[in-house]
C-alpha cells in the first residue's frame, strides 16, 4: 500500500516536458544569459562578489587563482572548478572584454587560442573598474538571497555603477535562448544613459548620435549603420565586422599585406593558417608568403605578395574567403525582469536606469539612517557634555552600567543610543575643546541630512546623483574607440586573374557529361590521341582555352551550366574526366548538348537556340552570367515536350539554316529573330507540317557557302552547295531536300554544314560505325536521295552520328567563333 503512494503513475512525455521545462528555467535564469541590470551571468556575479569578499581588490597584492575559485565553488557556486576558472579567465582577457574586471598575473590564454596556465599557478585581483561594479554593496543597495546550503547570503545583483551590459557585452546558449551582445565605448554609452535620463521619450538615432556602434576590443572596422540601427531598435541585427589591413611597399618592387587588427573573437592562430593555405592550395594567385609577425608591441600579420599581384584583388579575396571580414549577428537577449526578454539599446539603459535609482535610494536611505543616528548621538553628548557634573554624579552613583544608563535616562531624558553613547564616553573627550568639535559634527550631519533626504524627495536630484557617479566613472576610465565606423558595406568585387593564375589549358567535354581540363603539355605529348573515357563515351569537344575564361554547357532540357575553366578538374589528357554533376549540379535525366567557351559576357555578342519543335531564340551574351552558379539554371524556356537541338554563339553575323525530319531546309539571318530575355521561349523559327520537326539547325558567317551534308534515317547520304536554296525570311516551310517515295519513304536524320576535309561517322541499330569522307563526295541536287552506306533492313536505322573536324579555339574578341553544332 505504501508503495502505491510513493510512486506516480504519469505519462512519460508529461514526466519529461515538466522536467525539462524546469531545467530549461534553471539554465535560462541562473547560468547562461546575462541580468539586464548588471550585465553579469551568476557565476561571473559570484567570482567578483567573492574575490570583494576576499579584499582581493586593484589596491591589494595579487593572490592565487585557485584560492578564489575554491572560495566561488565553496561558497556561491557548486559547480565544476574549470567552468568557474574559465569564466574568470574571460573576464582577465583584454582581447575578449572592453573593460576587463580580472586582473591576471602569468599566462591567461592568448587571441591566438592557447590554453591558460592551470589556476594552481595563475594569480588575480579585481581591476579597478570591478569597485566600480560593486561600489557601496555593503550599504543595502542590493538584495541578497541564501547562498545554496543557507549559510550565507549572496547578492541578486550587483550595484554597477555603470551600464556594463552594454560596454563588456555578452555571449551564451542556453536551451531555446541564445545571446550575443557586443561591447561598446565607455563614454558613449555614459553619454547615451545620460541622454537617455535627460530625454526619457528619444529614440534610437538620438542615442545613435552618441553610441556610433559596437566598439570591440580587437578594432577593427565595422560596415552596415543600417544593419547597425536594426539591431538597436528590435535587439536583432547584422553588420560587417573587418580586420584593419594595409598595403607597403617592399624591396624589390613587390607589395605586401600588414593586418594589425583583426574581427573579435576570431582566433589568430586559425586566420593565419587559412591564409597559407589559400596560398598552399593555389586558391588565390600573387601570395609568396604568410606569417605571423605579432609580438610584444602588438598584433602583426604580414602577407608578402609576388612581383606585379594585384594586392588590392587579394585583400578583398581574403577578406571574402578568411575570417578577416566576418557577418556579427546582433541577438541582445538579456534576463529583464526575471524573464529572458530580446532588448533594443534604449530598453538596456532603460533597465539600468532603473536598477540605478533604486541602488542610488537605498543607497541614500542608509547613508540617511545612519546620519540621523549619529546625529541622534551627537545632540545627547552635547547635552552631556552642558551637565557633565551632574552627569559624572549620576554615573558614579550607580551600581554597574545598566543602571547607569536608566537612571542618565529618567534624569536627563536621554534614550537608549544616546545613554549607551555617554557611559562608554572616554575621560580624555571630557575636554573643553570637544564641545566645538561635537557642535562642527552636528552642524556637518544637518547639512548632510538635508542634502540626503533632497536626494531622495526629487527625481530631479535623483538622477542629477546618478549623473554625477556616470561621470566620475567617465572621467577615471574612458578611452579612445578602437572600432571604426563606416556607413555602407562595400560590395567585394574579385577579379578571376587574383584568384586563378592565367593559364592556356585544353578542356574536353565528352557526350556523356565528363569534362576536365590538361595542361597543354600533357595533350601535346599525347600526340593527337582521343583523351581519356569510357568505351561507351564519345568526344564532343575538345577546345584550347584560359583558365580565366568560362565555359557554357547546354543541355537538351534547355538548360545551362555556368562553369569558370579553373573549377573544372585538373587531369592528364589520358585520364578520365569527371561527371558534370559534381562540379554543378544537374538534372540527372538531362545530357549534354553542346559547349560554348567564352571569354566575356560582352553587350553585343549573342547566344541563339532552337528547338525541336520549331522555336528559335536570340538573346544577349551577357544575360547569361549568373550571380550563382552552383546548379543548372534556365537557358530557353521550353514546352514539356520540346527539347533543345542547337545552340550557337554569334557576334549577330550568322546566317542560319533549319532542315526538319521530313526533308524541308530553311535559310535565313539572325537578325530575321529579334532579341528577347533569357528565361523567353523565343519565336517561331519554321512553319512544320504536323508530326515535323526541326533535326538540325547549322549556323555558318555571312558570306560562306559550306556544303550540306544530309543523312536520312535509312543511311542514304548526300552532299549539296547552300546555293541550291534561296535565302529568306523566318518562319516559312522551306524548300524540299530529298525526294519523295511512296514506299519506304525517306526521314532526315541530321544535317551537317561542313567543309571539304571533314569525316562524317555513322552509326545505325546493330552498333557498326560507317565512315563517310565529305571530300569523297560529288555534288547532288535538292530532289534525289544519294547513296547508302547500309542495307538498314539487315543493320538497322540511324542511332548516332558525329563528325571529326577542326577543334574548337577559343573566339578571339569581336571575331566569329566556328564551332559547329
């Protein structure tokens, strides 16, 4: 039976959400956020009461770390010793607080992320600025509660004298709250509480006219005041916090890099490895050394640069790419009236002004007890002293000192304070002279009163008190801000030549999507051999570029992928490339169509497509450089079922040529297409007969007559002179390419414009490869079907077909490019 009372039969998830609700409240309130009023989380709180305690204070030798943490752990905090050391450390650490509280003797950590020494070997004070946090503590301004075990009491808050949420910041995670409050000026943030106090309904751009934004203890440069004016007005917000980097001369004509501040809580150390291996991994081009150059005399990180780099591109690369230029993310949540609460600045000095009144009251109540006590005192030695005769007579007739002090108090009218002040009175204070000295007090307490309780009896003088403290504080403690201000974030623009070092490379792309790019070298040495692929696989371009240009691979699915040269793979020409899809991410169901290298996204180049079912596209080169590029993005927009067959580059000099599946060629000039945006599906390019389609769309300059070369489904093949068509206009039928039959009628299976050295390669359903040699060739007209290079009936049809032409170079600017679809 007893058992049954002792247990609770609940459902786990309500055990659980109650548990941990309470928990949640405990890390919340009394470990990880800071208090609004102090700025202080509970074990920062109790390693500064304690070491007060102690009368290990700046006026006081130093005495060992491991002293006041076993008295933080023994007394206030039950927790482990190296989280009490490690919060004491923070607080000795200039590089992390504005205003450190800590004083440390021996080695306290350094920016670069290096451990303290153990607490066995440190030793510590409180700084100067720590009194100022815990002025006048023992004169009631504070409420103090039990320490763990009840036996002894601790303060809720600190009295803080100054606004430290605010200028040493904060940072915590706690479960479902997090906390990132930056440090700020001394003096600007006096002036803004002032301000504040002298104006209570100003806004934030009135206290932004005296806090001009975080001021950290590393320097640094901040970017984004409207990021910045966020933040202070909701407590959420975003800047740009950069490192303070210069450019010199060095011998030998070269430059170099000299950082003297770098962003807060960056670890050094990190920053500088990063950087060489930037170097190392030949991410950025114009580096010749790193190295840390920091001593005594301050911070120095110096980044040689080789002969004739761009070090401005450098600087803007490491500051894209290192932790020289980080985003701060402004989350100011602080505990305010016992609940977490995300705080805009003025809400912060509202708390701490109104924690300031009342440490300043109870203060001036105390201080006002204990004037109108002695006062009280006072006023009786003096009356004493006017009847010392009788007085002396009344002592010397009483038995011991309890009936001294009742007879002194029926005789005279003396109370209780003002008895026991006069029989403990010294026989040398009986002098004639102490009168003057006990009327000065008297007259010293009455002033003193008077100015205590006007304190109290105006709001007026009230804050005028507090002022007066913000200001000696000001005068004693502020410095110069180390953080500069800038309006705008700049925009970080990097040329490719200060990342990628210039180089002419071969690039290959085959049919099923692999591409890499070899050095010049490795393809001379191969000797005009095919680069390495799968058997399966088949070239489909193979070009000679920079690695400071990009190529443009275009899929069936209307697609494209951006690709920068120096991002393709590099690899020895026998290698085997690398998928597409690991560079940019594609659909896996689309393929490759064509490549097209470029150099610039120039204004008067063009890119034109066709489609399958009849649709031709033209639209600005330059409408085709994307912001980002990690996957394929849309090229011509396209019905579900039509599909891309060509795609060509043009400076808007091309003539374009259309033969569709049931033999019909189409000649016309770009500019019959006009000019539509990127993500357009174009115009009508061909007027098809149901069931048509457009097969192939050849592309050559003004001015040229290549060869037509056509292949119909059947393997019959033929060569004819574009002169036997008329050039036209856009969107007509065309003119009949091969003769009708009534039984096993002829399809076109593609059409080449080629010249006379090229070879033609075949390859129909059984998987032989014929050959044909276009020089081989005599001259047909439109209206026959030329010879076959299978019996289809035993091979099959038509399944592919590729030529071997010239490669593809790279276009020289404001030149033709002649690449063939």
């Amino acid at each position: 039976m007893e058992d049954k009372e002792r247990y609770l039969d609940l459902p786990l998830e309500d055990v659980i959400g109650d548990r941990f609700g309470r928990y949640s409240k405990y890390i919340i309130q009394d470990r990880a956020l800071p208090d609004a009023r102090d700025g202080l989380k509970p074990v920062q709180r109790r390693i500064l009461y304690a070491m007060h305690v102690d009368r290990n204070t700046a006026d006081r030798p130093f005495r060992k770390a491991a002293k006041t943490v076993g008295n933080v752990i023994g007394n206030y905090h039950p927790h482990g010793d190296s989280s009490v050391y490690e919060a004491m450390i923070r607080q000795s650490q200039d590089w992390k607080m504005r205003h450190p509280v800590v004083q440390m003797h021996g080695n306290n950590g350094s920016i670069d992320g290096d451990p303290p020494a153990a607490m066995r070997y440190t030793e510590a004070r409180l700084s100067r600025i720590a009194s100022e946090m815990l002025l006048d503590i023992e004169k009631d301004t504070v409420d103090f509660m039990s320490n763990f075990d009840d036996s002894q009491e601790e303060p809720v808050v600190l009295p803080a004298s100054y606004p430290n949420l605010l200028v040493n910041g904060s940072t915590g995670i706690s479960s479902g709250y997090a906390t990132d409050i930056p440090p700020h000026n001394l003096s600007e943030v006096i002036d803004a509480a002032i301000h504040q106090m002298d104006h209570p309904d100003c806004n934030v751009d009135d206290l932004m006219k005296f806090i001009k934004g975080p001021d950290f203890p590393t320097g640094g440069t901040l970017q984004g005041v409207e990021g910045l004016r966020k933040a202070y007005e909701t407590g959420k917000g975003k800047i740009i916090l950069r490192g303070k980097a210069e450019i010199g001369e060095i011998r030998g004509g070269k430059e170099q890099i000299v950082i003297t501040e770098i962003p807060y809580e960056i670890n050094k150390a990190n920053l500088v490895k990063k950087m060489d291996e930037l170097r190392l991994d030949k991410k950025v081009d114009g580096i010749a050394e790193v190295r840390d150059d920091t001593d005594r005399t301050g911070l120095r990180i110096v980044i040689e640069l080789k002969k004739e780099a761009n070090a401005q591109g450098i600087l803007h690369f490491l500051y894209k790419n290192t932790d020289l230029q980080i985003s701060y993310n402004f989350n100011m949540v602080a505990i305010f009236r016992k609940t977490p609460k995300l705080l805009g600045i003025k809400h912060m000095l509202d708390a701490y002004i109104t924690h300031q009144k009342e440490v300043i009251v109870r203060r001036t109540n105390f201080d006002l007890n204990k004037a109108r006590d002695r006062a009280h005192i006072v006023e009786g030695l003096i009356k004493a002293i006017s009847v010392l005769d009788e007085v002396i007579e009344t002592i010397r007739a009483s038995k011991d000192k309890r009936d001294a002090k009742d007879r002194l108090q029926e005789r005279f009218e003396f109370t209780e304070p003002q008895s026991e002040a006069i029989v403990n009175l010294q026989l040398y204070r009986l002098t004639n002279t102490d009168i003057t000295t006990l009327q000065q007090e008297a007259d010293e307490l009455k002033k003193s009163i008077e100015t205590l309780e006007s304190i109290i009896a105006s709001e007026k003088n009230l804050i005028n008190e507090i002022k007066k403290g913000l200001r000696k504080i000001k005068k004693n403690y502020s410095e110069d801000r180390r953080t500069l201000v800038e309006e705008e974030i700049e925009d970080l623009k990097i040329n490719l030549e200060v990342v990628v070092p210039s180089e002419d490379v071969r690039v290959s792309v085959t049919k099923e999507g692999y591409v890499k790019r070899s050095s010049i070298r490795s393809f001379t040495a191969s000797n005009g051999e095919s680069p390495g692929m799968k058997e399966t696989d088949r070239l489909l371009h193979s070009m000679e570029m920079n690695t400071t240009d990009t190529l443009l691979l275009f899929t069936k699915k209307g697609s494209y992928l951006y690709i920068p040269v120096h991002l393709l793979p590099e690899l020895r020409w026998k290698d085997n490339g690398q998928h597409v899809a690991n560079i940019v991410g594609m659909n896996p169901n689309d393929e490759i169509l064509h490549g097209v290298p470029i150099q610039q996204f120039s204004d008067d180049e063009y890119l034109i497509f066709a489609t399958k079912n009849g649709m031709i596209k033209r639209s600005l080169l330059s409408e085709y450089k994307p912001q980002r590029h990690s996957k394929a993005l849309m090229a011509v927009k396209l019905k579900p079922e039509d599909e891309l067959i060509s795609v060509e580059h043009t400076q808007g000099n091309k003539d374009v040529f259309l033969a569709t599946k049931f033999g019909y060629g189409l000649w016309y000039g770009e500019e019959e297409v006009g000019i539509t945006g990127q993500r357009t599906a174009g115009v009508k390019a061909i007027s098809l007969k149901p069931d048509d389609e457009v097969k192939s769309c050849l592309f050559f300059t003004n001015g040229e007559t290549p060869w037509i070369f056509l292949l119909t489904q059947r393997t019959a093949y033929k060569k004819m002179p574009l002169k036997a068509f008329e050039r036209t206009t856009r969107a007509k039928r065309g003119l009949v390419m091969i003769k009708e039959l009534k039984r096993q009628p002829h399809t076109v299976a593609i059409v080449y414009g080629l010249n006379g050295s090229d070879v033609i390669h075949v390859k129909v359903k059984d998987g032989s490869v014929g050959e044909i040699r276009l020089s081989d060739l005599r001259s047909n007209d439109r209206y026959t079907n030329g010879s076959f290079l299978f019996d289809t009936a035993s091979t099959g049809e038509v399944v592919d077909t590729w030529i071997e032409k010239e490669d593809i170079n790279r276009p020289k600017e404001k030149k033709s490019s002649e690449n063939s679809s």
